[in-house]
C-alpha cells in the first residue's frame, strides 16, 4: 500500500459538507455544556462579548492558519508535515495532536455515554420524576458504578466507529449533513421555548446586558480567550485533518468564517436555552459543570411536559457529542491507515479499541480508581488538563510560528487562499505576533491553575 493510499483520494462531496463537518467538530459539548458554565461563572454578557472578539481577532485566522496546513499537506496530521517541511522535526506537531486527540476522545466519550444513559433514561420516562436521592444523588451513583457507565461508553463509540469507517463522503459528510441541520433546528426549538417561561428575560439579561465592572477583571478575559480556542477545535489538528481532504476549487477564508461564525451562533443559542430555563427556575448561574446533568434535570421535572423537554434536550447533546467525536476519531484513523498500511475500516477499529480502553481508566476514576489523583484532579481531569493546558495551545502555537516564520510569506499567503492585500498583512501579523502571545499567555495562565 502506497504512503499516500487512502489520503487525499477521498473527498467531501462539497464544500457545503466540509463546512457542516468542521461545524460538527467544533459544535460539541464545549459549545452547550462547557460554554453554559463558564459564561454562568464569568459574568455572562461582559464574557459573551469578549469572547466575540477573540473569536474573530485570533479564532478565525488561527483557524484559517491550520486549515492552511491541511489543504495544502493533502495528508494526515503527521504526513502533512512531512510534506510541507521534510527532513524537519515539525511532523512532531501531528503527532502530538494523534496522541491529543485519542486522550480527548477517551475520556469525552466517558462524558458522551452519560448524555446517551440520560437519553435513555429520558425515552423510558425515567428520569421525568426526581429519583429518589434526587438527581444529584442519581448522578453521583451513576458515575462510581464500575461497570454501567462503560457500556453506555461502549455504545457511543461503536456508533461513531461505524460512521467513521464508511470514509469521509459516505460517513462523515452524510452523518453530518444530517447531524447540523437537526442540532441547529433543536437548539433553536429549546431556545424558543426557554423565551416562553416566566424568568426568561432575567436569563436575556444575564447574557445579553453586560456588567461594566467585570471588564477590569482580567480573569473573564482568559476564560473567554480559553473558551474561544477551545471552541473552534484549535491546536488538536483534526481541523487539520478534514480539510486535507477539500478539492483543489474548494476555498478556505469563507469556508472558515463560516465556520467560525456559525459556531460561536450555536454557543449563543445554547446560552440562551440554558439561561432562560436557570432563571426562571431561580438556580444560579454559576452552578458549573453540574449544570446539565443535575441541575437542568431538575429543571424538567419541574416544567410542563419536562419529560419532554429532557428527551430533546439530551438528543441534541448527544448529537452535538457525536459531531466532534467524528473529528477525533477521524484524526488517529487517518495517520494510522497512511504509517502501518491497514484498511481505513481496520484503522477505525484499532483507534476506537485504543479509546475505549484509555476511557475505562478515565470512567473508573469517579470510582475504584478515584484515589488515583493528582493535585486533587482524578483521572479524566488529568487527561483534560493534559489536553486542554498543554497540547491544544502547544499546538496552536506551533501551527502559529509554522505558517507564520517557517514558511516564505509568499508560501503562507498562498496557502492560505487570502486574496485582498490588506487582508493578508492582518492576517500575518495576527499569526506571527499577536497569535503567538495570546496562546503562551493561554498555556502560561492554565499551567499555574493546574
């Protein structure tokens, strides 16, 4: 088998795909769990508005900049390096972001099985009374057993397998292009409905009126730079990844606004759908990651048809789940299938086996392993830790001085398809001055609070 076998001889059908699948991998649980959380914790308006900005002053070009890499490589993480920078150590970048990328998938999918059990328990109509214990005793039992939380683990990544191995048009695209739509149109159905409740514009407010004093904190301004880079999928290479395969015709600066737009729209929206539901119920909004698997429960049950209410929600969580798992799989597939020669179906099984096991240890560690732990993190906040304070911004910052200084300016602006001059000089000067800063800053400030 040929190095090159399998990569770049599969394509999106469409541009349109693409978009819907970077969009996929991006709109996550980042965008309707971790996002909710943090801008509950960061003073919601004065967080969101920040956030816009670092979106579109370091987000977007940094996410041109690695899309840049993989159309132009036309290969995996690793191989696309190599090609653009042989005899150089840079493929070292890819490889870090395979190895980001099979930590952040065991144990994302460990969190991905919660949001299937809590569907299931949703459509059996379980969960549309308060357990006994309440919820959070519910979940608390839930997360220690040592055996249940990993069949529904199990059970997500055998569906992300199955989509992955079909290929990039016939799996991923068409997963996608029906995953997007019906995200989006749930979202907004939530949304609308938490416009409907009685506290809903104290929850508009929150998200929507900013809070001038909080503009002096420099802490909104990390966590808001933090969620921005962590939102759009930056530094792990699976972006990297989806677009080595794009065709020739295909261009990047409005495919990546696109995406970057749209994304941060999703995150809006599910601000919306949680804060409306928080207010009106009188739950703060600082409540943390709890939020969505104890606290919106709670909330159901006390809304009419809640039952209702929590099989939607947790459909679209699930959804969103299984988007970005696509990516992350999609990402140790594509190098083990070009390096060791397997079928790309034989890669998939490898990879998802490799997750899955690194999640038992992930999911044990609420339970027989919670004594494992480091600094008070246990296992799956290790991994988290791991991948969110040190490979995502090493990577990103990598790609960053890549593009930015190894390659000739007439290289860089080449592959990043940017035709208008100036915007090529802002765009530059963002990857190589401002960019670099900002995500050391990030590393810096997230190393210190481990």
């Amino acid at each position: 088998m040929s190095q090159q076998s399998g990569i770049g001889h599969d394509q999106w059908k469409s541009r349109f795909g693409f978009m819907l699948a970077a969009m996929g991998s991006a709109v996550g649980l980042g965008n309707i769990w971790r996002f909710s959380y943090v801008a509950g914790e960061s003073g919601g308006a004065t967080f969101l508005l920040i956030y816009l900005a670092f979106v579109l002053l370091i987000g977007i070009p940094l996410l041109l900049t690695e899309f840049s890499i993989g159309k132009a490589g036309k290969m995996d993480a690793v191989g696309s390096f190599k090609k653009l920078a042989p005899n150089t150590k840079w493929h070292l970048t890819g490889i870090m972001g395979v190895i980001g990328g099979i930590l952040i998938l065991s144990f994302y999918s460990v969190v991905s099985g919660w949001s299937l059990f809590y569907l299931y328990q949703y459509i059996t109509g379980s969960f549309w009374t308060e357990p006994d214990g309440g919820f959070g005793a519910a979940f608390d039992a839930w997360i220690t057993n040592p055996i249940a939380p990993l069949f529904w683990q199990a059970l997500f990544l055998i569906v992300t397998i199955v989509i992955v191995r079909r290929g990039i048009g016939a799996g991923i695209e068409k997963a996608n292009n029906v995953l997007m739509p019906a995200l989006a149109l749930l979202m907004i159905f939530m949304a609308g409905y938490g416009l409907t409740l009685d506290g809903a514009s104290e929850g508009l407010a929150f998200l929507f009126s900013p809070d001038w004093s909080k503009f002096g904190d420099p802490n909104v301004y990390l966590m808001a730079l933090g969620q921005a880079f962590f939102s759009l999928s930056i530094g792990i290479c699976g972006m990297l990844t989806y677009s080595s395969y794009l065709k020739d015709k295909d261009k990047l600066p409005a495919a990546t606004v696109g995406v970057g737009l749209l994304d941060t729209l999703f995150a809006v929206i599910a601000g919306i759908m949680v804060f409306t539901a928080v207010f009106s119920f009188g739950v703060e909004p600082q409540s943390g990651p709890p939020l969505v698997f104890i606290i919106l429960p709670s909330i159901f049950e006390s809304m009419p048809a809640g039952g209702v209410i929590g099989i939607i929600f947790f459909v679209l969580l699930t959804m969103a789940a299984l988007s970005s798992a696509l990516s992350l799989l999609e990402l140790p597939v594509a190098y083990i299938h070009r390096t060791l020669g397997f079928t790309r179906k034989a890669a998939t099984v490898i990879a998802g086996s490799i997750i899955f096991v690194l999640g038992i240890a992930a999911s044990l560690g609420f339970g027989i392993w919670s004594h494992i732990q480091v600094n008070g993190n246990n296992i799956l906040d290790i991994m988290d830790n791991i991948t969110a304070n040190v490979i995502l911004p090493l990577g990103g910052l990598l790609m960053a001085i890549f593009v930015g200084w190894y390659l000739t300016r007439e290289k860089a602006v080449q592959f990043s398809e940017i035709e208008t001059p100036i915007l090529q000089v802002i765009w530059l000067a963002i990857i190589r001055f401002i960019a670099p800063i900002v995500l050391l800053i990030i590393m810096i400030t997230s190393l210190l609070g481990m």
